[in-house]
C-alpha cells in the first residue's frame, strides 16, 4: 500500500506543511529527569501511550521501525491505517512519526517526539499535517478537527502519568 499524501517524512521538518493541509503542534511537559525521559521515550516507542489513551493499537512490530504499518481503531469501529516513517532515538530525543495508508479517515502525517532540554525538563511534542480523506471526515469540519486536538492533549496527560512525571488530567 502506498501513502496517501507526497510528504512523506515531512515531520522531521520543523514547522513545515505541506500546501493544502492543516498543520498542528502541541507541546506538552511531562515533568523532569533522566528517569522521566527514559520512561515516556520507551511508552511512546512501544504503543504503550497510544494503547493507555483508549484506542486500538495492531502493529506489525512490538517497537516502531520505519516501515512498521499499524492500524489505529477509534472507538472500536473506526480504522486508522498508518506506516512508521521515521524514528529517532537519541541521548535527549526519542520518538517516531506515521504517514497515512488507503483507509485512513484522514490524510497526513503524524509525529510523536519525547525531548529533555539542557534544564531537564521533560517533553512530548505531537507534530502533524492533515486533511481528510473519508466522506465523514470532511462533514465533521470543524468537530473533526477538535477531535484530533483533544486526542493529541490526551496523550501527553497519559504520557505525563506513565512516565511518572505527574497525575494525569
């Protein structure tokens, strides 16, 4: 299956959107330390963030690799093809970002990245560019767009609570 838009690997680009699609980024603090760190990059790595926000995780590997595909399931009935792009997995930066697949409700791409700056300070940063794709994507307008926010924010409280940085909202 191909991607479903050309940018592929666009979110490794800080601020750019492709022409036509809707950009988004969130950043959220996760609390401090090594500790911190190495706990939110290994929930984000492995699904476990995605899995504790209540959504459906099928991946083709336990740990995201460029070419891992994995289907997102919405509250049970809607599925979310994707491919890993990319990974990074540095001493202060860890994360990955998944393009679109046919199926998909939207079209774009999406990146998760966990950061602890020279102070300390723990980070989740989701990245993204969309549009949809499917007839019921486009007639939410703007309710579909909120939907994508609040999910992007209910990852960073959850990521926040496994990684021991702080309750969750």
């Amino acid at each position: 299956m191909s991607f479903t838009y050309d940018d592929v690997g666009a979110t490794r680009e800080q601020g750019h959107c492709p022409p036509g699609f809707r950009s988004l980024h969130v950043r959220t603090r996760l609390g401090e330390g090594e500790r911190v760190f190495r706990r939110a990059a290994e929930a984000v790595l492995t699904w476990e963030m995605h899995r504790a926000t209540g959504v459906g995780i099928d991946a083709s590997a336990e740990r995201a690799a460029p070419g891992v595909d994995v289907t997102v399931t919405l509250a049970g009935m809607i599925k979310a093809p994707c491919r890993v792009v990319w990974t990074l997995e540095e001493r202060r930066r860890a994360g990955w970002a998944y393009g679109t697949l046919p199926g998909h409700p939207e079209s774009g791409e999406e990146a998760f990245v966990v950061d602890r700056t020279g102070d300390g300070t723990v980070w989740l940063t989701v990245t993204a560019f969309s549009r949809p794709a499917a007839w019921y994507a486009r007639a939410g307008g703007p309710a579909t767009r909120g939907l994508q926010h609040a999910y992007v924010r209910r990852c960073g409280s959850v990521l926040r609570r496994l990684s021991g940085g702080g309750e969750e909202d």
